[in-house]
C-alpha cells in the first residue's frame, strides 16, 4: 500500500524559501506524476506544482517563477521549494500522486505538513 | 484559468438521506472532472475521476454524473462516516489545475 509522509520546517520567514520534502513508501515514484497542493487556514485547496519524473516542473501560473520541485530516486522522495515566501504561502500543504492514462486524478495524497510564514 | 464553483457551501443531511452536491466549470472541462472526500486531520481522499467512474474502493452509495461545465456528486444514503469537505477538481487544463471551493457536508 503506497503512502506519502510530508515533511518539512514548520515556520519559515518572510523573503526566505520553503523547502518541503513527500517521502513515498510501499511504491516506486518513476511513472508517476507528482504534485503539490495546499491549504491556506480556513480556505480550500490550491494546486500549487507537478512533476514527472522524467520531466519539469509545471506550477501555478499565480506562483510565477518561485516553484521548483524535484524527485530523488534513490531516496523515493519529491521535493518542492518556493521561494521569497510571504504570509500568504501560509498553509497546509499536501503531495499527491497521478497515475496518468489511469485516473488522471489524484490518487493518492498524504495527510499534509503545516508552513507557517512569519517573523 | 478555469473556476470551479461548488454548491451548496454547506450541506445539512440527516443519516440515511440523500446529498447532492453541484460543481460549475466557467468554461466546458469534458469528462475531466475528479471529486474529493477530506476530512480534518487527514490525507483527501479520491472519490470520483473521469466525472462518473468510482475510484478504487469507493462504495457504490457514491455516484458521479455531468460533463461539459456541470456536475453533480450523489451519495444516496449519507453515513456517519460521511460527513466531511467535498470537493471537486478539473484536469481539462494541465497548465493551471483547479479545485472548487467545497462543500462541507454537515449533521443535521
């Protein structure tokens, strides 16, 4: 059975990236795509990122140019940063999987990590 | 981008009574539309892909309908372990992927 496990700092300072790490176990990640999905407090939920393994990053177009993710193989991890945060990065955020060509959707996500962005 | 406009915000259900949940594309999406369960505390969960195809243990009491710009989410006969946030996300555009705002499914 495949989960995914969130991890990263908890609080990070305005201006500063946020780095964030999806550890994947009980499956491989080659062959999927990979995303990110977050959370603000009390809002609903905003795609932030994906990734294929073999591919770059796409991200939403309201995060320009601050999102870059990765995928360690040899570890089963993706990763995400972004960059010059501020209060409004706030937020739960989730990796989730993409089976494309299955269900296009995503299938699988895991219970999220909370990033507060303050000083 | 395309916005996805979910309604009722609130849904008040007694147990045993049906739900019916509405979601709006702003532009034709299909067939692709996906439908999410998400409860506190926990990972969302996939209900609905594909507008009408259950996901992989799914129960039968969730059903999935609609294509073009609207959709609707029934669950014939609520649970208890239904009550929760629903919501739905399209994938017709893979350069900006979007979710509705949700519906919370409440206890009457």
């Amino acid at each position: 059975q495949v989960q995914l496990q969130e991890s990263g700092p908890g609080l990070v300072k305005p201006s500063e990236t946020l780095s964030l790490t999806c550890t994947v176990s009980g499956g491989s990640i080659t062959r999927y795509y990979w995303s990110w999905i977050r959370q603000p407090p009390g809002k609903g939920l905003e795609w932030v990122a994906y990734l294929y393994y073999s591919g770059s990053t796409k991200s939403n177009p309201s995060l320009k140019s601050r999102v870059t993710m990765s995928l360690d193989t040899s570890k089963n991890q993706v990763s995400l940063s972004l960059s010059s945060v501020t209060a409004a990065d706030t937020a739960l955020y989730f990796c989730a999987r993409v089976p494309l060509g299955v269900t296009d959707a995503f299938d699988i996500w895991g219970q999220g990590t909370m990033v507060t962005v303050s000083s | 981008e395309i916005v996805m406009t979910q309604s009722p915000a609130t849904l008040s259900v007694s147990p045993g009574e049906r739900a019916t949940l509405s979601c709006r594309a702003s532009q034709s999406i299909s067939s692709n539309l996906a439908w999410y369960q998400h409860k506190p505390g926990q990972a969302p969960r996939l209900l609905i892909y594909g507008a009408s195809t259950r996901a992989t243990g799914i129960p039968a009491r969730f059903s999935g309908s609609g294509s073009g710009t609207e959709f609707t989410l029934t669950i014939s006969s609520l649970q208890s372990e239904d009550f929760a946030v629903y919501y739905c996300q399209q994938y017709n555009n893979w350069l900006a992927l979007t979710f509705g705002g949700g519906t919370k499914v409440e206890f009457k």
